[in-house]
C-alpha cells in the first residue's frame, strides 16, 4: 500500500454487543462509500474507529488498553485519526480527551450515522470534537442494509435506547430514550439485504417488545413482524431482546401464526431470586417470568429459550443465589449468558453498599456456568436422532463441516457440499457437544 492508499485507509476495533457489531458495519459501509477503504493492519490505518462499550468494567477497560496503545502510533504518525465512538464515549465526554489528549474525535452512539461528516468536518478544521449531544428522533438508525460479506443472515437495528432503568444499567443513560425506527424504513433494508442474497434477518433493539414508531402507530412489534413475513425470499425471522414484562400474548401468538418467525427467544431472566429482581427494577417476579415461559411453551413446546443471568448483585445472599439455580434446573434454558455483577457509574445499583466480593463473584459465575453445562448438554442429547432443518451460514470453526442453526437457534455442523451455503437443509441430529449439535444430512439433501 503506497502512502495514497493510506490516505483512506481505515481500521475498526470493535468492543461489547451485537449491537456495537453492527454500528460498525454501519460505520464501514458509509466510509467505503465516501471512498475509505477498509485495512485489516492497524499500522496502515489513517483513521482508526475504537467503538465502545460500557455495560461492564471489563469491556470498558479493554477499550481504555487499545486506546492506550494508539498513543505510539499518533506520535510516530501524527496525521492518523483516531475516533472513540460508542458507550464510553457517551459517558465520559470531554474527559475521554483529558486521558487521551490524541483522540480527534469522541462521537457518542446516536452519532454513529453522521461519522462521516463529523470526519469531514475534521479534516477541514483540524478541531478535535466531543459529539455526545442525545438524540431523540429514529432518523440515525435509518440504513440501506449491511451485513458481513456473503453473509446469509443479517441483523436490522429497529429501534434504539431504553426506559427502563433496570438499577445495574448503564443502556438508558449512554443509549438514551427508547425511540422507534419507522415501519416503512425497516421493510426496505430488509428487502434490500435480502435481494443481496440474506436468507435470514434477526430484528435488534434494547426491548422489541415495545416497538412502536409515532408514524405508524397501529404497527406494534407483532405487527412489523406480521409485516416482514410477506417480504418475498425472507426465509427467516428472529429478534433479540425481549423483556418479560413486556412480553405480550400477541407476541406470543406471532409463533404459531407466522412461518417465518424461528421458533427462539432470548428472555432475560437476570435472577430467580424475587428480592433481587424487585431491587434490580425488573418489574416482574420469577412466578410471572414462569408464567411467560410456560405460555411459550403451550404455543410452542421445542420453543429454544435463551437468558441473560447476573450474579453477585449487591446484597444477592446464598439463598437468592440457589434461587437462580433452582430456577435454571426448572426452566432448562438452551442458553444462558452469565455475568459477575459490575457496579456502572451512574446507576442506581452502583450506590447500594452490600457489595459483593470479586472473588465470591468469580466463585458463584464458575458454579452456575459449571450447573448449566449440565443442563444444556442433558437437553441437547434430546435431541439426537431427531431431525431438524438447518439454515447452512458457513463453515464450523475448525473449517471440517458446514455450520448452520435450526429455527430453535442451536448450532449445528455436519459434512455435506459447499454449494449448501445459504440453503435450507434437513439434518439428523447424531451427536450432542458442548456448545452445539453434530448432524448428518438427511437423505437426498447434497
Ligand atoms: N436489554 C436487554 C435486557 O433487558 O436484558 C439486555 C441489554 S444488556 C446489553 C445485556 C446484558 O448485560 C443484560 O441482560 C445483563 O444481563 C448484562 N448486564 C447489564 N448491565 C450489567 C452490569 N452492570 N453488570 C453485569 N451485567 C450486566
Ligand atoms: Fe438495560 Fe434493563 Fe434496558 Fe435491558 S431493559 S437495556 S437491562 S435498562
């Protein structure tokens, strides 16, 4: 690459969720089209994009380590660009450039669509710039449609923010106020990714469940997904995340009523304990959560389920903590995301005084993980010698079989021709693993 190429070449680091994931794609699909090119070696970079998260300590010190490590590259090339984009962005503002003095630009997460006229601006001025102002319009997530090169399936953000406020979390303050893209939006790039060779889409958003754009009032979550069921060669829909409390019977109905809809749904539980789960403000109890789950199941018995679990929240006592064992054995998640409580500035739950240690943290995480293994593997093993059709995505991390999932979200390798890619199989569960399912295709599939 000569010093021209350079000129526009750029580099993302991406840390945290789908959802940072995917303001990245975003982020590289308008630089391409502004006449950036993507380079895979930070040291050719012209402009470097750290995208960050801040929904845990962890992730938000990643991101301090790699910003920190840019210092040498700024000073030993001074005209590199280094944008902070993202969670810790918003949350820190100015003070982000008193630790780093290098950065150019600090660009909050509503900001994400306009990257390239804050760049624009900067290549004029030379002003390092602070963009935290919060939006409150859907206008910023408006987007024709990106997804990883030859990909099958695609994530669609439909809306962003939260309101609320569960005590831990920092979403509702770096992320803003829930806002809804329009109806009419959301159909065209879905339309548009699929005519690009997208099989499946998977709707994004903080809480789903509350869906609802001021411009088409009448189109509530059931209805955008009743919607995009008639988006000619969509083969599949999924969504992430729902909240219980939110998790209405029409929703519900949705799966029996809509066959593009998978048959998963990741419903965060975040406790069994109902003292905790009143202190985290989740504005339900474990016997409602249940009820949820069981009214899934009515509509659907194989219905995948996947969590999200927070252990060590301050003043979780032994007796909470069995709480949420108790109530995985009962539940038997496919999938559960397991987390050590970490106190988030800013929040309610970071001023609460019963913390709990690091190390007992460690100890209750490696435990419930260690509990949960066996569940998912005991119901895994249900699953060998039946069949189940499987969307092929790619190649399995060891690059020997095909991977793809089922409807139910299990992943899923077997052997069988490359010219499957994209293509919807039957397959024959024969072999439960630890994280995903090995199959044979089913008889005149290849
Ligand atoms: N909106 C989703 C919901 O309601 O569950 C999830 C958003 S958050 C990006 C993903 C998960 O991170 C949460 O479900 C929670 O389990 C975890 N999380 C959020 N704040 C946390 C904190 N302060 N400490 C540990 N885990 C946290
Ligand atoms: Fe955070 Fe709760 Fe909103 Fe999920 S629902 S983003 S956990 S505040």
């Amino acid at each position: 690459m000569d010093d021209r190429d350079r000129r526009k070449g750029f580099y993302i680091q991406t840390f945290g969720c789908q959802m940072n994931e995917q303001d990245s794609l975003r982020m590289a699909d308008r630089l391409s089209r502004e006449g950036y090119s993507h380079v895979a070696d930070l040291r050719r970079a012209r402009l470097v994009l750290v995208n960050t998260c801040s929904i845990r300590e962890k992730a938000q010190q990643k991101a301090y380590s790699f910003l920190g490590r840019l210092e040498t590259l700024k000073r030993r090339r001074p005209d590199t660009i280094v944008a902070c984009v993202g969670c810790v962005a918003q949350q820190e503002g100015p003070r982000l450039r008193e630790r780093f003095p290098f950065v150019d630009l600090v660009v909050g997460p509503s900001h994400v669509g306009g990257i390239a006229e804050l760049l624009e601006e900067f290549g004029r001025t030379r002003t390092p710039r602070v963009e935290v102002s919060q939006e409150t319009g859907a206008g910023s997530l408006d987007c024709e449609g990106v997804s990883r090169q030859g990909s099958v399936t695609a994530y669609v953000t439909i809306m962003e923010g939260c309101n609320n406020f569960c005590s831990y979390c920092v979403v509702p303050y770096v992320r803003g106020r829930e806002r809804s893209r329009p109806y009419e939006s959301i159909r065209r790039e879905v339309g548009n990714l699929v005519r690009r060779g997208v099989k499946e889409v998977c709707l994004l958003g903080q809480n789903v469940n509350s869906y609802r754009c001021s411009e088409t009032p009448q189109r509530d979550f059931p209805g955008l997904l009743e919607g995009l069921g008639s988006v000619e060669g969509l083969q599949r829909v999924r969504f992430t995340t729902s909240h219980p409390k939110d998790l209405s019977q029409s929703l519900i109905d949705c799966y029996g009523k809509l066959d593009v809809l998978c048959e998963h749904i990741h419903l965060p539980l975040q406790s069994g304990s109902d003292r905790v789960l009143s202190a985290m403000n989740r504005g339900y109890t474990l016997e409602h959560y249940l009820k949820k789950v069981d009214d899934l199941r009515k509509a659907v018995p194989e219905i995948g389920l996947s969590t999200d679990i927070i252990v060590g929240f301050p003043g979780e006592d032994e007796r909470d903590f069995e709480s949420t064992l108790e109530a995985l054995e009962v539940i038997e998640f496919d999938t559960v995301f397991s987390f050590a409580y970490s106190a988030r500035p800013g929040t309610r739950a970071a001023l609460l005084e019963e913390r709990i240690s690091e190390n007992e943290k460690r100890e209750r995480l490696r435990y419930l993980q260690e509990c949960e293994a066996r569940i998912a593997a005991r119901k895994n093993a249900r699953m060998i010698g039946t069949c189940a059709e499987v969307l092929v995505e790619g190649t399995s991390r060891d690059g020997r079989h095909l991977m793809g999932r089922t409807r139910t979200n299990k992943i899923v390798n077997f052997e069988g021709p490359a010219g499957l890619l994209g293509r919807l199989c039957s397959v024959e569960i024969v072999k439960a693993c630890k994280n995903s399912l090995l199959g044979r295709l089913a008889a005149g599939q290849a």
